[in-house]
C-alpha cells in the first residue's frame, strides 16, 4: 500500500516501480511481475537489480530458456557480481547443461571459497557416471540338500539421460549341478516418475534354474 500510494504521487519514480515488481513477485503474481520486470528493463537496461528480478521470476515460473539470456547479459556485465554466477549456474543446471553450470559454480569458488551454496550446486550438478560394474554373490541354506550359491557379474551403462542398458553373467552352483545364465535388460526413462525395464535371460538349465526368461517393470 505505501509503494502504491508513492507511486501514484510519483508516477516518474523508477525506485517505486521497482519495489513494485519485487512484492508482485514475492507474492507470487509472477505474470504482473513479470511485465512490470520487462518494461523497467527497457528505462533502465544498465540496472542489474532489475535484471535480476526478471531472471528470478522467469525462472520461478520455470521459463528457464528465457531467464539464461537475462543472466547471460547481466553477469557479462557485472562480473563481480556472485549473486548473478549462482543464478546462472542454477538456471543452467535447470535446464541440463551441468558442464556450464559447473563452470559458473567454479567463478563463483574462485571469488569466495567459502560459498557453500556454489559446493553444493558443483556436487549436485556432476554427471553422473557412464558405466558401473556389479559383482556379486549368494547363498542358498537348504534343509532338504546341500547348500546352493551363485556368483555373478555385469555391467550398467547409461547410453544418454532417458537411456540404460545392462548385460549380467551368473554362475550357480545347486543340486550337484553348475550353469551360467546370461541377461540383459534396457531402461526407459518415461518421464519424472516413470521408467520402464524389459529384458531377457537364457541358460542351459539342468533343471535347476528356468532355460529362458522374459521380464519387465
């Protein structure tokens, strides 16, 4: 009410309307924000605070594509700036291209070691990795037979992000009898919380473990 009652005394004030943009965004009316953002930029282009508003509230409403522009001109700008490097590191971690992110956190370190926030974002924004081997055993207690065991071996990869394919070798000893089974499976990621695993297997059983098999999840 105060930034309202100013600005309509003081409709030239560029301090007031800024204020404004700030509580429209902070009580979350992104879109009135947004546009008020946008036409200050255009009066005052050199103000990096109202940059920085815009890059907040397009970022907040998950327009990541537009607020990378807005942050790429400001830091540009104000190199200085360490408020500006996290926001454009979070943006473009956001929007997947965690190797420039990574960049950005590392300016941010190389101005002040201590920021926790440029840690966290560098751990949280490493790839993850490409290729991951398993090994494994188990053993099988029977009261009606001997003992039973199983070792196995297989490798993961992660072909790109929506993409992993496995591939696994698996020796079992039970009943008197030893055989290998061979698998392999592949992983869709469908979406957030959706994945979908298909795969098969196959051995010479000996009547101990199943000759084919089909699976999914």
């Amino acid at each position: 009410q105060v930034v309202t009652r100013w600005m309509e005394a003081h409709p030239a004030d560029l301090d007031a309307r800024g204020w404004n943009a700030r509580l429209l965004s902070w009580t979350n009316h992104w879109s009135e924000a947004e546009a008020e953002y946008r036409k200050l930029v255009k009066l005052a282009p050199d103000d990096p605070d109202l940059q920085l508003g815009l890059a907040d509230v397009l970022n907040w409403q998950k327009k990541y594509g537009e607020a990378l522009p807005v942050l790429d001109h400001t830091c540009s700008a104000n190199p200085s700036r360490q408020d500006c490097q996290l926001k454009r590191a979070r943006t473009l971690q956001n929007l997947g291209r965690n190797s420039e992110a990574q960049q950005a956190y590392r300016l941010v370190l190389a101005q002040d070691a201590s920021s926790a926030e440029a840690k966290a974002g560098l751990e949280q924004s490493r790839e993850p990795s490409r290729h991951e081997i398993r090994i494994g055993s188990d053993l099988d207690l029977f009261n009606f037979a001997q003992n039973g065991s199983a070792v196995a071996a297989g490798i993961r990869s992660r072909l790109n992000s929506r993409l992993h394919s496995g591939f696994s070798a698996t020796r079992y000893d039970r009943f008197g009898e030893q055989v290998t089974r061979f698998g392999a499976e592949s992983t869709v990621r469908l979406g957030n919380a959706a994945n979908l695993t298909m795969g098969g297997a196959a051995a010479k059983e000996q009547a101990v473990i199943p000759r084919n098999e089909a699976f999914f999840e």
